[in-house]
C-alpha cells in the first residue's frame, strides 16, 4: 500500500485542527451567547433574582437543551408588556367610572350632557358666564371661576301627547248562591248578622 507523503499528511493535520478549532470556538461562542440571552431575557420577564440566577445556570450547564428547558418554563409577558396592559386596564377602568349614568332613569350619559335624553332629568346645569356644563353642587365655575347663582330652573323636555287609554273591562261575578242542599242536610246556622 503506497504511503502518502509526509508534507500532505501534515497539511491535513492541520487543516482538521484549524477546523476543530474554529468549530470549538464557534460552539463556545455560542453557548455564551445563550447564556447572555437567556440573562437578558429572563432580566426582561421578572425582578426575582433568583429566577434570574436559576435561569442562567441552567442554560450554563444544559447549553442549548437548557435554552430550550428555559424557553419553555420562561415567563409568557415581558415586565413591559405587563406594564402596557395594567396601564389598558386602568385606562378602561377609568373610562367606566367616569361614565356617569342618570340618577333617576341610569341611561349612560355624557360629561357635556346637561339633561337626561330619555327621561329630561337635569344632570348638569350652565354656567352663566362661560355656559361650560356645571355639577349642580358646585359653588362656582372652575373654568372661569364666577360663582354659582341660583340654581336654574329644571328644564322640562315636552312630553309626547298621553296614549289614550285601553278601554278597561269591568267584570261582575254573578252571586254564587252555593251547592245545592242534599237530601237529609241542613246547613250550620251562620253567625248573627252585625
């Protein structure tokens, strides 16, 4: 069998060294970058440092099944998206009890709305000067700040003509006198009449 050449044998030595190398330092560079993800990520998702050492150190060890274990168990929201979500929430929540409803009929009405659409209760009144929508127990305007007179007169919403009514049936039951007397019967004498 013929022998290869001294000088190839040692060209390709030190090819698969270099590649061994290169790929070595690849698969390190790797598993570092995985650790700092996963640093980063888990920072991102929670303040519990523990969580954050215990994340780390899992994939430090395990390498890329240990990125994947931590990917899985991670938190589903960042700290941000949390933030976001609390902050919609308390804008709707804000939103609902601003809405205010009629005292009398709780039709939902507006902050300008100076009487009820559905049943003309006042809500809010004018102010004199300015004519912004007034809280009917405030003392003064807090856009032009001039007090409040008297309150105005309740305006009345005029009222669709009355339905006229059903025709009402009267009904008289006729005077039972009883069941027949039997045979052989004679009914209890009743009480002295008053």
């Amino acid at each position: 069998m013929p022998q290869l050449p001294t000088e190839l044998l040692n060209t390709i030595g030190m090819i698969l060294e270099l590649f061994v190398a290169v790929t070595s330092a690849l698969l390190v560079a790797f598993w570092i970058g995985l650790v700092v993800w996963t640093f980063r990520d888990i920072r991102s998702r929670t303040r519990d440092v523990f969580a954050w050492f215990l994340a780390t150190v899992l994939v430090l060890i395990l390498g890329p099944i240990g990125w994947l274990l931590y990917f899985l168990l991670r938190p589903r929201e960042t700290l941000a998206q949390v933030y976001d979500r609390q902050l919609e929430e308390e804008v709707l929540l804000r939103d609902i009890t601003v809405r205010r409803a009629c005292r009398k009929c709780q039709t939902v009405t507006e902050a300008d709305w100076l009487l009820c659409p559905r049943c003309g209760t006042e809500l809010r009144h004018q102010c004199a000067d300015c004519g912004r929508p007034l809280e009917l127990d405030w003392i003064a305007c807090p856009y032009c700040t001039a007090p409040v007179t008297a309150a105005p007169a309740v305006r009345q919403v005029k009222a669709a003509p009355p339905e006229p009514a059903p025709q009402q049936i009267t009904y008289t039951p006729e005077v039972d006198a009883g069941p027949a007397p039997q045979p052989g019967f004679e009914p209890l004498p009743e009480a002295a009449a008053e």
